[in-house]
C-alpha cells in the first residue's frame, strides 16, 4: 500500500516537472516570436493595406516606425496618410501623426467585429479615442486635447496652412448607409492662425490665385450636429484681430467620405490693420473690389459673404449671397 502512494506521487512529481517544462519552452518560444517577429515587414504590409487606387483618387500611407506593446498592441511612429484626387485642380491632403499607439480587443476580433483603444500625439497636444466596427456600423470617439493643428497638416484638407491647437471630442455613429450616421463635434482651436505668405487662395475668375498673408482668427469655436447623414452646423465663429468669422450651413456626408458635399455660408470682416498689413494684402483686397462678384458679396461695413460648396474632393468657395 505504501508502495502504491509512493509511486503515485512520483508520478504526480513527473507529470508536474513536465508540464513546467513545457510551460517554459512555450514562454521562451512565444517570448522569442515576439522580440524576432519581422515588424518592419509588419509595417510595410500594414501601410500597403491601408493604402488604396479608387477611380476618385489615391490614398498612401507611410510608417516610419512599428513596435510591439503588450499583446494585441503597437506603437505607430511617423505616421502620414496623404489623399491625392483625380478631380481637376484639386490639391492632395496629408494627415501626420508624430506617435500613435493603438490596442486591438483580440477576443470581439475572433467573433467578427473590431474594437480599437488609441493614443495619439502631434505636437504637445493628445488624441485619445475608442473604434468599433461591426457588420454594418462603425462608432468614432475621440477627445482631443491641445492637438497641433500645423503639426498634424489639417490645413492641406482647407487647401491653406493652419495653425492653432484644438480641444474637444468627437462622437460619431457611421453606418454602412451615409444617410443614417448621427452624432455630434464640439471643438475649439486656439490661436489659429491661417495663410503663411506663401500659398494662395484661388477666387473665382483667378486662377493664378492669390497669395494670402498670415491671419490671426483668434479662437474657433465649432459645434455640429449630425443627424441623418447631415451635418449641421450649429456654431462656427472666430474672434481674432485680423479675421472674425461667422458661419451657418451643412454638409451632407457620403461615401467615401471625399464625396461629401459642403454647403456653408460664412460671413468673413476682415481688420482695416490687415488689410493695410503689406503692400500684397491691400493689392489683394484692391483687386477682389474691382470684381463685380465681390462688390455684390460685400456689404457697406466691408463684411464679405462667401458662399463654399463642391464636395470635400474639391472644395469650392466663392461669393456668397
């Protein structure tokens, strides 16, 4: 009987040191595909999969940099996705994150859908958001915190240079129909800046354009409500020293997004300093009140009623009523 224990137990000691062993040999390997795994192919296979040819345009993304964080993890550095349209005269746009780092919910990835946690930064300033995506709807929710406006080049979406750092949040409910996305943005960038003395603006009957003047717009303040797959402005202002801005109007989304159209009024007084600013800026408002357009668009008080349109592929603006 003794015996009989004995050789149980020794059993059981086998069985455990086996079982440890494997147990080790299977940390060591996952450990040892984890720091060798080839992630600057990783990274050359992601960017070639977000990158896209549509008939409407072409969209490419580079990473600079790709490493692992925890399981299911990775931290993006350098990332920069630029959007080039096959429309005439439309210009590219580029979006440049200086670090993302996202986390994939393995388990809803198993089951068919995806949810994503991320943390971005451009700039000092932060992005921190939630994806998901099911069969039919995907869900955006982000909070921005001082985010680099210039250092993330959302002035290439404007066709002109912006500078300014955004807080906010974004919430956003996406369907596979347009028509039926709901949500809402509230956002407000400090010290926006617009126009560094080197691109130019291109109204209507000019196309040479003109080149546009740093202008210091203050503080936007931007709320939208999107219901139905419209997105309706309800608060669009600045208050800077050379520009105050009002705006009213919607956007009507589509997909892809690009094809979006805008349809906004902006009511746009510009500073008597300004306007005296250089010999370019009083040449440029010279010429846009020798245009009978303009003339008609600008009230006595020198407000100027632009109207913008188009679709996001290539924005239009001009006066307005």
């Amino acid at each position: 009987m003794v015996e009989q224990v004995s050789r149980r137990v020794q059993l059981r000691d086998k069985l455990l040191l086996g079982a440890l062993y494997a147990s080790f040999f299977t940390l060591v390997f996952v450990f040892a595909v984890y720091w060798t795994f080839p992630y600057e192919r990783l990274r050359d296979f992601v960017a070639g999969r977000l990158s896209a040819q549509t008939p409407t345009g072409t969209r490419t993304v580079e990473i600079g940099e790709l490493t692992p964080v925890g399981l299911g993890g990775v931290t993006i550095r350098d990332l920069s996705i630029v959007q080039t349209s096959t429309a005439p005269d439309a210009s590219s746009s580029e979006l440049h994150l200086s670090e993302v780092n996202a986390k994939v919910a393995l388990l809803p990835l198993l089951l068919g859908s995806k949810k994503l946690e991320f943390h971005a930064s451009a700039g000092k300033g932060t992005l921190e958001g939630k994806y998901d995506q099911s069969s039919d709807t995907q869900r955006i929710e982000a909070e921005l915190n001082a985010l680099d406006v210039g250092e993330m080049g959302l002035g290439s979406w404007v066709t002109l240079p912006l500078k300014g750092k955004a807080t906010g949040t974004v919430d956003l409910r996406l369907p596979a129909d347009p028509t039926k996305a709901t949500g809402s943005v509230k956002l407000e960038i400090r010290g926006l800046k617009v126009g560094d003395g080197k691109a130019k603006v291109k109204p209507p009957g000019m196309p040479a354009g003109l080149t546009l003047d740093e202008v210091d717009a203050g503080k936007l303040e931007l709320s939208v409500e999107v219901r139905d797959g419209v997105a309706t402005i309800t608060r669009f202002s600045t208050d800077g020293k050379d520009l105050k801005l009002t705006g009213t109007g919607n956007v009507r989304l589509a997909d892809p997004l690009k094809r979006s159209r805008p349809d906004l009024n902006l009511d746009l007084t510009f500073s008597d300093a300004y306007k005296n600013k250089s010999d370019r800026t009083k040449a440029m408002f010279e010429l846009l009140g020798l245009r009978p357009e303009w003339q008609r668009a600008t009230t006595p008080d020198g407000t100027m009623h632009v109207h913008v349109g188009g679709t996001f592929l290539a924005i239009r603006g001009g006066p307005g009523r």
